[in-house]
C-alpha cells in the first residue's frame, strides 16, 4: 500500500494538473485488465525477423479477418488472423499491415512498416466499444506509422518499383459492407487497384506463407510462457472432469464443466470446439454436437484446449465414464498409450516431424495385429485415420515446415484408435474409441510433456475419478 500511496502523493505534491490526475486513473484502470499480453517489443521482434526472411527490394501486404457472420445481424465473436497478429498485436478487423524490406518516404517520412486501422470512432465504442484508433496504434503497439485505413486509398507506394510483392490475406468469407468504405472488402480492391495488371500474376502467396511457417514453428520465450499458461488451465480442465464425471451425466456437462474451467482462469475461449464423444462418439474425431447422454459403460474422449491470449492448448484424455475401464477397453487403452509413449520419444530435435507418427502407427499395427482386429499393417489405417502430431501455437494445427524438429517448437502427439460399430472385428471391440493426446516441447534433449500435469495411466485415472470435485453437486 506504502509503495502505490507514495508515488500517487508526490504527484499531487508537485503537480495538481488534470493530466497527472488522468494518467494516474488511467494506469489504476489498467491494471484492471490483462497485463500479461505479448509486448510491443515481441510484435516488433517478429516484424524484424519476418523483414530479415524477405528478399531484396520488396514488400509484404497482410489483412486482418474478416468478421465472420452467424446468422441474420448477429456475427461470431471476431478472431484476428494469426499472421497478422504475431506481426503486430493488431487484433480487430478491417487492417492492413504493410512491411517494407527497406524504408520509403510516406507523407515526407521515412518508414519501413505501415498499419492502417481502424479509424476511433464515439458512436461505434457505445456499441462495440473502443477501438485501438491511430494514437492507440502508435502509443500501444509502437509501428512506426499508423495511419487511418481511409489513408490506404490513398496512398502511393510505388508498387511498381518494387522486385516482389507479397500478399496475406483471407481468401474467403470476405463480404462486402456497403456501408463501410474501408471495410476489409474495399481493402483488398485497393491493394489490386495498386497493382498493374501485367504485376497481379507475379503477386506471392506462397512464399509469404512459408516466412510464416518458418518463424511461427519455433516460439520464443514469451509465447511459451502464454502456452504454458493455455496448457495448465487445461490440464485443470482435465483433472475436474475426471473427478465430475457422472454415469448419466451429458455430453455437454462435461463440456460445461471443461469450459468453465477455462474461463476461470482467464482463458478467453476454448481455441477449437470442444470434442467430448461418449460411447459411438468416442469414434467420431471431430464430434462436437455433445448432446449424447452418457452410459456406463461408455468411455468419453474429451479433446480439448483453452486459448490464452492468442494460444491454444490441445490436449485429449480418454476416460471410462463409470470410472472403471473394461477388459477390452484397457486393452485398447494402454495400446494407444504405449504407442504414445513411442512417439513421445521420437519426439526430439533433429528428428523428422514425421517420426513420432512412424513410431506410434508401428506400435498399434503390431499390437492390434496381436488382437486379431487386424491382418496386416496396411489395414491400420481403418482405425487410426489421423496423423499423430501437429504443430501448436497460435492455431490449433499450427504453421509449420514440417522438415527435422526443431527446439522450442511445440507438437501434440496423439495416437489413437477408433472401432465404430459394424467393423470387420469381433463384435467386443465395437464403439471403443480412444485417444490419448499431449503438448510436448521439443528440446535440445529430453522432450519435454507441457501437459504432463493430468494424468493417463489406468491406475491414475481410476483413481482420480474417485475424488470430489468442487464442480460436483
Ligand atoms: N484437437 C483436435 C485436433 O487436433 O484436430
Ligand atoms: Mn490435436
């Protein structure tokens, strides 16, 4: 208390203008929020390693989403772009980030990045309130100039002069809003309008992508620490739903309960829809209608992530909902675990992203071969249908380039096996679906499980499933 009384008494000492009186409300409200986000500094980071990648003599155009509509007037929450928000930390719609190999001269200024936002506007923040606007862009997320998107018109950039002009941007969803003039629609007509006919033809999407894959594959220091914290709060997801979990309860109250975990903890929503696929269901990969009710002797898998500030977690647990696994369902179970824990291993700096999948289809052929549910490898595909990793960060399936593991990327690896009702296989193994997931760093040793924290072994799940949760009525 001494520490924020003092500083704030000084002020008033030497100072009794309305400014200082702001600034001290404004810093007190502040704090009222997250002050944990990615800073400046990082978006400026990013930018720098993104124009390091590019080649002599060009420019790069990246478009913010667009708003995507539910129905009628009513529109999905808005997501920005990944791209554009690890360039920039720009996370509202209708913007162009412009970033220049070298600088050019804009207004009599020299410059080598632009963002053109949103203008401010009074009537639109009593609806949807405030917007970042010009003095935001340039106080909050320090581009060197920001300017309104009216000015993107505008302005000349010689694109002629240019050797490459490489492009970002949504390629679809994009509707027009007729009463927007800058509206994202509009945007992306300007940028052609830029461009001369005989240019649009050498306009790059492909390579600007792989920038993308290039650097968002490795995080730095302070995007794992936002996956760190998107893991965790997941992993406590996990563990309460294991302790709530009810025969009879539905599908959707243990999303309800995984989700409400998540908001708890200050993730802002969960970063894919939540899979949580009982009895037939545990069969189905993306299954997210969870209307089922759930039996005994059902298992559930529930493949889910929280988002943090940008960044998804993923992480999938197979559970029985009686909280006993069967004899067939542990056989099936501890398959898939152990050919996780093969591809966990393959799981190191140097290998390539393909070996941890090699490690765990080996594993499951063989022992499914064993069951008889199989004959020969070729079958497996029958009931293990998906890749075992993919790339995390700030998508779910994260940009990547797929060449040899690199340190501080982060993969799931996440074998599993389906058998839907009416496979060719003795009618015992029917509707047990499993899928065992985690969140693993790659290090320069160890791999090391960001989502070790909730348990997988049978013995640790049958166990855990007997303790309350404070979730539980
Ligand atoms: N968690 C869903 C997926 O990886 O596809
Ligand atoms: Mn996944």
């Amino acid at each position: 208390m001494r520490i924020i009384l003092f500083p704030i008494l000084f002020l008033f000492l030497f100072s009794s203008s309305q400014e200082l009186v702001d600034t001290i409300l404004i810093d007190n409200n502040e704090s009222m929020y997250d002050d944990d986000k990615l800073s400046a500094e990082f978006f400026n980071d990013r930018r720098r390693a993104f124009r390091a990648l590019m080649p002599e003599n060009s420019v790069a155009f990246i478009f913010s989403s667009p708003i995507r509509n539910r129905s009628n007037d009513v529109d999905f929450e808005y997501h920005q772009d990944p791209n554009m928000y690890y360039l920039s930390g720009y996370d509202e719609p209708h913007g162009v980030l412009v970033v220049l190999k070298d600088e050019i001269s804009i207004n009599g200024e020299l410059t080598n990045e632009i963002l053109y936002v949103q203008p401010y506007d009074e009537a639109d923040a009593i609806w949807n309130g405030k917007r970042l606007g010009v003095v935001g862009g340039k106080q909050q997320l320090k581009v060197n100039s920001v300017f309104e998107n009216s000015e993107f018109k505008k302005h000349n950039l010689k694109l002629e002069n240019f050797k490459s002009v490489h492009l970002h941007h949504p390629q679809n969803d994009v509707r027009d809003n007729t009463f927007d003039k800058n509206d994202l629609y509009n945007l992306i007509q300007q940028f052609y309008a830029k461009i001369s006919t005989q240019q649009e033809n050498d306009v790059d999407k492909t390579k600007i992508n792989q920038w993308f894959a290039f650097l968002r594959e490795v995080k730095t220091a302070e995007e794992l620490v936002l996956m760190r914290k998107a893991i965790s709060i997941t992993c406590d997801a996990q563990i309460e739903l294991m302790k709530a979990m009810k025969t009879d309860m539905k599908e959707y109250e243990a999303e309800a309960i995984v989700e409400y975990v998540f908001k708890k903890n200050g993730a802002e929503y969960p970063g894919f829809p939540t899979i949580m696929g009982s009895g037939e269901n545990s069969c189905v990969l993306h299954y997210v209608s969870n209307r089922k009710t759930m039996k005994g002797n059902n298992l559930l898998v529930s493949d889910v992530g929280a988002e943090y500030h940008g960044y998804t977690a993923d992480v999938s647990r197979t559970i029985p909902v009686d909280g006993h696994f069967s004899e067939e369902e542990a056989l099936i179970y501890n398959i898939v675990f152990k050919a996780q824990q093969a591809g966990i291993a393959a799981s190191r700096a140097g290998n390539r992203f393909w070996e941890p999948n090699i490690a765990a289809t080996t594993v499951i052929s063989q022992s499914l071969i064993k069951l008889g549910i199989i004959k020969k490898p070729i079958e497996l595909r029958r009931y293990f249908m998906h890749g075992t990793s993919h790339y995390l960060g700030l998508d779910v399936h994260d940009k990547g380039t797929y060449g040899e593991l690199q340190p501080n990327t982060v993969i799931t690896v996440e074998p599993g096996i389906y058998i839907p009702e009416g496979s060719p296989c003795d009618k015992k193994w029917w509707n047990i679906g499993v899928r065992i997931e985690d969140d693993v760093l790659i290090t320069d040793g160890e791999p090391e499980v960001i989502s070790d924290c909730v348990p997988k072994t049978i013995t640790e799940i049958e166990a855990l499933m007997k303790e309350k949760s404070y979730l539980s009525n």
